[in-house]
C-alpha cells in the first residue's frame, strides 16, 4: 500500500487571501492548452491573437458550464430549493460533461461572430484539451477528492475522509489516460490529417471510453451511487452520447 501525500491544499497564503492548487490546476491546464495549440498552429490560419480569443472563450464555457452542469447532473435538489447556486461558479462542484456542454456553447458563439467553421475550430482544439484534463485531475488528487474504491492491489492508498481502507487511486488513472494518453493519440491522430469533424469525434470516443473504463473503479459520486441497472454511474451514463457522437463523427460520411 503507498502511502497518500497529504498535500496542503492551498498553494499560497497571505493573510485572509489564500491560493489553492485546485485553482493553480486549471491555470496550468489552460497554459498548456494555450501552448500546445501555439505550436501546433504555427504557420496556419490560427494566430496567437486568434488562439487566445478561442481559450477566453473555452474558460468561460468551463467556469459556468462545469457548475450548471454540476448542479443539473449531480444536485437538482439544490437547483429548486437555491436557484441562483447555478451561477454560484466560486463554489466548489464541477461536472466535466456540463463543462464540455458549455464549451460547446460557448465555440458555438465564437464561430458565429468570427465566421469560422464549428467543427475545423473543434478539430483543431481537441488534441490540446487533454493537457486540461489531466491538470485537473491532479488538482483532485491533491484535494483527496474523487477517489477510487476499496482495493487490495499494492498501490491502493487511503485517502483522507474515506475510511481506513486502502482505494485506487482513480485521479493519478484519469490524469495518465485522459491526459497523457488522449493528448499523444489526438496529435497523432491529427497529423494523418483525418475527415472533418473526425478529431473532434476521436476525442468524445476516446474520452467516452476511457471515463467508462474508470468509473468501474472509481467510487461512485457522494449520493447518487449506481443511477442504471445496479452497475451503472452518472459518469458512465453521461459518457454513454460521447462514444455514439465520436464514432458517428469518426465514421460519417462528408460531403
């Protein structure tokens, strides 16, 4: 069994004013989204100017994407007894596929003012995504949050808060295959310079299983447990229209 390394969740204090590594987590996530996209587009249509644009635009559809989503997927109750905590994005709860969602709304609304093709902004963007998502997760691994469950393999830890018994580690899985994997598979995949829309539909396949596959170690979200068929998480369901989009995207035929 390794042991967790109780991290001090905040970064940074100075008096009241603190700086949690949460925080830092997405900021490093948006750099490296915002580097990765810099080199890759080099030479191409996409400028810094124009890149920096797209990354205010995605931040925007995480910050109030995540927290409505989170409150329409995981805490509905809250949304009728306190409907302003919808925007309530200062609070903790994220939901990634209500991140997805409103950055999905949010390139829609780039590429309505700017004149741009929804699904060559997405082709482009998606490699550099994975850079996001495996920042955050290391943001939950230092938080002690999202764990895994109980697991006699050597590595399991036990986390704080979550009893005496030794869990996966399901943050250090998902930062290793959401990622590190996605990002390598997603450049690859880009450079054999696919269909339109086919790395936007990698991405959703790819993410779609990889979240699936995790979820069957990782525990279930705090009071919802199993939502389908006595095996099956909210994280699992939600997943479920990303692999039928990705494969349609991938497989479809453009004329």
């Amino acid at each position: 069994m390794f042991s967790y390394p109780a991290i001090n969740p905040v970064a940074l204090a100075i008096g009241p004013f603190h700086i949690y590594w949460y925080g830092l987590s997405y900021l490093f996530g948006f750099i490296g989204c915002y580097w990765l996209s810099v080199v890759r587009g080099h030479g191409t249509q996409w400028t810094t100017q124009k890149l920096a644009d797209v990354l205010f635009y995605v931040a925007i559809g995480i910050i109030f994407g995540g927290r409505i989503g989170y409150i329409i997927f995981y805490d509905p109750a809250q949304l009728i007894s306190s409907p302003l905590s919808l925007f309530s994005f200062w609070e903790p709860g994220r939901s990634f596929h209500g991140g997805m969602l409103g950055v999905f709304v949010a390139l829609l609304i780039y590429t309505k003012f700017n004149l741009k093709h929804f699904l060559i902004l997405t082709d482009f963007i998606a490699p550099a995504v994975p850079i996001g998502l495996g920042a955050g997760r290391i943001g939950n691994f230092i938080n002690g949050e999202l764990y895994g469950r109980i697991t006699n393999m050597p590595w399991g830890m036990v986390f704080p808060g979550a009893g005496p018994e030794p869990r996966h580690p399901s943050q250090l899985y998902e930062f290793f295959l959401e990622g590190i994997v996605m990002c390598l598979l997603l450049v690859w995949y880009a450079k054999s310079k696919p269909q339109l829309g086919a790395v936007s539909g990698m991405f959703l396949l790819s993410y779609g299983i990889i979240r699936c596959l995790v979820e069957m170690v990782r525990e279930p979200d705090f009071g919802h447990g199993f939502v389908a068929f006595n095996c099956m998480t909210m994280g699992q369901l939600l997943s479920i229209p990303m692999i039928i989009f990705g494969l349609y995207f991938i497989f479809r035929k453009v004329r």
